[in-house]
C-alpha cells in the first residue's frame, strides 16, 4: 500500500511571495515553481484579472474569447477527421465556469462556454463513439496567475481560501486527464471533472 499524504500539506502550503511577469508568464522564473510532475510542461490560456467592467477592453474580452475559446473550436474541427472511435477529446474548464470571480469576467465567461461546447459535442460525437469530456481546475499555482490573472496582492494568500487551504499543483490534475483519455473511462462521456481544493462545481 502507497503512503497516504495530507492533501493539506502535501504540496507547497505557505504564502506566496508578491510577484507579477507581463504574460505570457514563464513558469521557470517564478518564485515558487509550480510542480507539474516534469520538466516539459507549457501552459496556454488567457486570464486577465480587471476589477470594474467599465475597465475591460474589447481587445482583451476578444483575446480571451480566441485563446481560450475559438482555438478550441479550430483544433476540434481539424482534429475531428484523424479520431477513430474510441477516441477521446477533453478540455480545460474551470472552477470559474460555475463560480465566477468579480474581476475575472471575461475569463469566466469563456470558461461556461468550454463547459457548454464540451457537453454538446459530446452528444454529437457520441454516436461515433468518440467521448469529450472537460477538466475543471480550481485554484491551480501556474503562470497565468502571475503574468495577470490575480490582482499582485492576492498573490500570497493564493488559493488560501479553498477547504483545503492552498493552491493546486499542475502534477495534482494529471490523473485526471490520463484517467479520461483511458479506456478506463469507455463509458464517461458529457462530463467536467472538478479538480478544486474542495470548491463545489454547482
């Protein structure tokens, strides 16, 4: 039997120290490194903390929307010809998908549209027998929370306030995913797996 490890202390648990890079942010340079698991991982997605609407570009609010929501659309359609059945597809929601923060509007907005896109194609694709399923992270230590997705002084106390007290590690969503990709999961389909520290996803 493996050792058991309190998920309260099991990865790092303390303050993190103020910090801020023009995004993209690079993981390498970050104080504290997110552990991914390995060394190869680079991140993609667009998350821009702006506290009052009336602040919130329609530059921004069409970058978050094509990063984050169209390339998905693009990659599923140029995909769609090579996946056989049995094939899987799965995509990043997030925690902001049901419980959105005030200053992350745009971002959010993005990510119920990922949890709407997942669901419906689900039900399309499923008579090819392909299955597409969606991964809903919480609080997870990455670049996009230095390079803007957080306010700089809510960087310390960075996902301090989930039950289990403290942020994510990118290594903490990896079973997840390899689990849906499986033929473990052959009859899971139309799915988001919440990955969030506790936080409820409805």
């Amino acid at each position: 039997m493996s050792k058991l490890n309190n998920p309260l202390t099991q990865y790092f648990h303390e303050n993190y120290p103020k910090q801020y890079q023009e995004p993209p942010g690079v993981q390498k340079e970050m104080n504290v490194i997110p552990d991914c698991g390995e060394n190869s991982y680079i991140g993609a997605g667009k998350q821009q903390a702006v506290e009052d609407l009336a602040d919130l570009e329609t530059d921004q609010l069409r970058k978050t929307f094509e990063v984050n929501v169209f390339s998905l659309y693009w990659t599923v359609k140029a995909a769609l010809p090579y996946l056989p059945a049995g094939a899987s597809i799965i995509t990043t929601s997030s925690v902001q998908g049901y419980s959105p923060s005030p200053n992350l509007l745009d971002y959010a907005a993005t990510k119920f549209a990922i949890n709407g896109f997942t669901r419906g194609l689900a039900k399309q694709l499923a008579p090819k027998g392909i299955r597409v399923n969606s991964v809903a992270p919480g609080p997870i230590w990455t670049p996009l929370q230095i390079s803007g997705g957080q306010p700089c002084d809510a960087i310390p106390a960075f996902g301090q306030d989930t039950p289990l007290q403290r942020a994510g590690q990118p290594v903490e969503l990896a079973n997840v995913y390899v689990f849906l990709a499986s033929t473990d999961a052959s009859y899971v389909t139309a799915q988001v797996y919440g990955i969030t520290g506790g936080i409820e996803l409805a």
